[in-house]
C-alpha cells in the first residue's frame, strides 16, 4: 500500500458560508494543527472580543465525529475529506 | 483578502477643550466587506467574493488625516460594483472602549460628554496570511451564496412590520409567527435557564425590484447547548445536533441566523426592585450582550445573518431581532408572517430604545459615554427619554 506524505482536505464553517482547501497537509502533523491553519483562512476567530481562545473541534463528515486535536492528520484523515469546524461559543 | 494601506485610530477630546487621548484601532473589516458585497448582489449585481480594499475617506471640511469615514472596494467583479461608504460609527464601540479606558485614566467622568475623531496614516502594506504551524497549503474558496429568485411583493403584502423602523439599508426579513411561538415555548419551558436555537431559511432574490430578502421557514432547537442562568454555550456537539436536523429536513434550507433566551424575570430577584422600576428595566425590555456580540461577529459574519433575543420578562416573552446594517450588529425590524391557524394577537417585540451595541448616528459627533455592558448580572435603570 502507498504511503502518503501528505494530502488535500476541504474545510467549512458551521453555518456552510466559508470554505476552505487545505493542500500538501503532512500526515505527521495533528489534527489541532490543522484546524490552527485553517482558521484564519476560514477567517474564523481564535479569541474571541474578551481575549479568551475559541475553542473549535474539526468534525469529519465522512464518519460522523469529532476528532481530537492529537489525532495524526494520516490515521484520522483521507484524501478529500471534509471538515466542519466547530466552536465552542457562548452567548451571555 | 482585505488589502489595507493605512494605520486607522481614534482622537478624544471634549467640547471645545484638550485632546484627551488616541487609540489606535486594529478594525475587523470583514463585516463591512461582507456588507458591500451584499450590498452589490441586492443590488442586482453579480456575486463577488468578499475580498477588496479598505481605502479611507476624508473629512471634507478638515481633510486628511481626518475622516468622514472609510469605503470599501470590491474585487473580482466586471464591471465593479460602486464603493461602498461606511461611517465613523463604525467605530462607535471602540469608541466607547476607549472612553472608558479614560474614565478608568480619570479623564473622563462617567455621564462626560465627548467627541471622537477617525484618522488615518499610511502604512505598508501588512499580509492578512498567518502562518500555521504545520507547513500546508491554504486557499480559501468561493462558493456561490444559495439564493432563489421569485417575487417580493407577494411576501410584503401577506405580512406585516414589526419592531423597529429600519434605515434604506436594511434588507426585508420575513419571519412566521410559528417561529416565535415555537421559541416562546421553549423558553417558558426552561424557566431560569436560557437556551436557544438556529434559524433556517432561504435568500429570495427579486430581480425585478431588485432586492433580496431572508424568508425564516424553522428554528431549531440547539438541544445539545448548555444553558444556565446568564448564558448559553453553544458545543460543538450542538452544531453537530443542528447539523443533523437540517440534513433530515430536506428543504435546502440554509442557516440564516440564532435565536437564544435572557430569562430576565429571573435575573435580580435577590434585589429589592419595585415592579415599577423592574419594569423599567433595560434587562427586561430586551438588549444584545458583549457575549452575544462576539458570538455573532464570529459565527454569524455574512450580511444576512440574524440573532433574535427572545427576552422572558415580568410581563411575559417578548422578542428583538438584530442583524448587520453597514458592518455593525443592530436591532432591527422585521416582517411577522401570521400563523393562519392562530388568532392570538401578534407578539411583543421590544421597543424602540438605542442599543448598547448600536448609539444614534450624531454619536459620531459628541458621543456620551456609556458603559458596554458586559454582564447582564447588574440591574440598571432605564436610559432617559
Ligand atoms: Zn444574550
């Protein structure tokens, strides 16, 4: 069996509006990893307005679940898979 | 991506008197990109990505560095839509942040009567890219927005307006009685606790106006949010929940905004209060939190994006409904579709008071200071007439 080094991935926001592709991901990096890289393109926020992070879990379509930020992007991930991003957001 | 070639901040100073301090802004210019984009599909235009320039305005009768404002210059579109210009208040709440910066400096005194200044310097050129810590490719990519066309019209005549009145900006929204009350119920339901939900729909274009409008056809509970006295946390397992519930519906329904509750006759009820200055409440007659504000900015960041508070008062429920008008999250109206089945008479929806998140457009001029309200724990008297 091939051995990939690395591999495509598309990405979107929780409301569908923001999509993203992320290429040449390398199967050693993590999960979290990849959701940092994604943010910004998804031009989604890290912290929020009091300075605090967001959270984000990546929820893999194909699958069905949240993946762990220390899952490995070759063990967890296929090539162009799909990727939700889910935040961890409070209203007051 | 947003190309900007200047460094924007803000200059105090009171009436007639010195210059109390500056603040240097770093603007999110999303949401005034977004708006001018959509500004340009309502307007019959093609869709454009949200990408463009920021490029300042200046002040006309004092000229550069001051500004009236600042337009926004979309790409990719042929031929290119007009700019579109947005005001100082733009900046209306880092204004109020830098202001209390100065109450805190001794400056100013809480009730003191201000003005601000919008300036602009230039600066190279700064790459909006970050890097990621792993090496990887990034792109972002477009997709077309999911509008139908039909007709308005018919719309507009079988509802009828609610709330506030809304300046030429704003762009209709249709939202059916059963929405509302499916919300009330819900957060009678949960009594103390506030809960909420997401709100489906479609964009209906007509081309023939042209405009296009937000038709709410659902909410949807967001059973898996946490819900507790002063918030709600929305977890990635509620998405995931919400997700699901719009897969099953099969109405290609798209996410137009969220709802969430401030049960605010809970709230307070350890305070001495009469009934008549809890009625006069701000908390009970509806507001839109720092909280809220945030969630919205980063979740709910395209033009069209909704939040309805549905506030459980004294008296009962009532609702408000806010949305993005020129790059700022304001209170705003909307059209109630009546439920044919339903004789009740139509719901409260809050009044017509400024928001905490939205001062009166002289603000620009000589803004009051007023605190943002970070917790809605504090119970406050009503602003003055
Ligand atoms: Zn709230």
């Amino acid at each position: 069996m091939v051995q990939l080094a690395s591999l495509s991935v598309t990405a979107s926001d929780v409301t569908g509006q923001k999509h993203a592709r992320a290429r040449n991901v390398p199967v050693d990096g993590s999960i979290g990893e990849l959701v940092d890289g994604l943010l910004p393109r998804l031009r989604l926020n890290s912290l929020d307005r009091s300075g605090q992070p967001v959270h984000y879990d990546a929820r893999l379509q194909r699958e069905e679940r949240h993946l762990h930020r220390t899952e490995r992007v070759g063990d967890a991930l296929l090539p162009d898979d799909h990727l939700v991003l889910h935040p961890r957001v409070v209203a007051g | 991506m947003i190309v900007c070639h200047h460094r924007f901040l803000l200059l105090f100073q009171q009436p007639e008197g010195p210059v109390l301090g500056q603040l240097p802004l770093a603007p999110n210019w999303e949401p005034a990109v977004e708006w001018a984009a959509f500004a340009a599909l309502r307007a019959g235009g093609r869709e454009t990505p949200p990408h463009g320039r920021v490029v300042p305005v200046a002040d006309p009768r004092l000229g550069l560095p001051y500004l009236s404002g600042f337009r926004v210059e979309l790409d990719g579109a042929d031929p290119a839509p007009p700019p579109c210009e947005f005001p100082v208040t733009y900046f209306a709440r880092d204004a109020r942040r830098g202001s209390a910066a100065l109450v805190a400096a001794k400056k100013l005194r809480d009730g003191d009567t201000f003005s601000y200044r919008l300036l602009a310097v230039e600066q190279p050129e700064e790459s909006s890219a970050q890097s990621a810590a792993l090496a990887f490719e990034v792109g972002e990519e477009t997709r077309p927005l999911a509008v139908t066309n039909a007709p308005l019209p018919p719309l507009f005549a079988a509802t009828m307006p609610m709330g506030e009145t809304d300046g030429s900006s704003a762009y209709p929204v249709f939202l059916p009685q059963a929405v509302l009350t499916e919300a009330q119920a819900l957060v009678e339901a949960a009594g103390a606790r506030e809960v909420g939900g997401l709100l489906l729909g479609h964009l209906q274009r007509d081309p023939a106006l042209p405009d296009i409008g937000a038709v709410v056809t659902a909410q949807i509970p967001a059973r898996h949010a946490v819900g507790e006295a002063e918030k709600l946390t929305f977890t990635p397992e509620t998405w995931a929940a919400v997700e699901a519930a719009i897969r099953l519906r099969r109405s290609r329904e798209i996410i137009l905004g969220w709802w969430h509750s401030h049960p605010a006759r809970f709230w307070c009820q350890d305070k001495a209060c009469s009934p008549a200055t809890r009625r006069a409440c701000s908390l009970q007659r509806g507001f839109f939190s720092s909280d809220d504000l945030s969630l919205h900015e980063n979740v709910f960041a395209k033009a069209f994006h909704l939040a309805l508070v549905v506030t459980y008062a004294d008296e009962g429920c009532h609702h408000a409904l806010y949305g993005w008008n020129q790059g700022v999250v304001q209170r705003r109206g909307f059209r109630l579709l009546p439920d044919p089945t339903d004789a009740r008479p139509p719901p409260t929806v809050a009044g017509s008071a400024p928001l905490p998140t939205s001062p009166p457009a002289e603000a620009a001029a000589a803004p009051t200071h007023t605190p943002i309200r970070e917790s809605p724990a504090t119970c406050q008297p009503a602003d003055p007439p």
